[in-house]
C-alpha cells in the first residue's frame, strides 16, 4: 500500500493528483497527518480527488483511523485516512 504524508502546507490539488494516480491503478493508499491544518488539507485533498477519478467510473471508500508515527525519535499520534475504489 502507497503512503502519503500530508503536511498544513501542502498543497490540496497537487496531493489530489498524487492521489488520483494511484488510485486509478486499483492501488490502496494511505494519507497521514499530524495536527488540525494537515488534516484539513488532507481532507480538501480527497474531496478533489473525487472529483478526478469519478470521470473514470471509480467512486472512493474512506476509512480514517489512529496510528503511531516517529518523528525525530518521538512517538507521535497521526490520523490516518485509508482509500480504496469501491
């Protein structure tokens, strides 16, 4: 499964195309975030990506969930988004 990690600065539409590609290979992907803006971004993010890939018949299944990340030797508590073609 393809990571992505999604940071308050990043930019929706170029996420959304990364995004986008993957999924339009049948592929799984992860988005990560950590804190209030990323996962807005995040969230702006798949919404886009909806609307490229619905062109193509593929509808999107969104599974968020917790998981544990280390960033500089810290553990630190990331949402994760889970999305699969339906």
């Amino acid at each position: 499964m393809d990571c992505l990690r999604v940071a308050s600065k990043s930019d929706p539409k170029s996420v959304a195309g990364a995004l986008s590609g993957l999924l339009r290979e049948n592929k799984k992907v992860e988005l990560q975030a950590i804190g209030a803006g990323a996962v807005n971004q995040t969230i702006k993010a798949i919404a886009i990506s909806r609307g490229y890939v619905a062109p193509n018949g593929i509808d999107l299944i969104l599974i968020p969930a917790f998981t544990e990340v280390e960033i500089n030797g810290q553990e630190r508590t990331a949402i994760k988004f889970l999305v699969e073609p339906r």
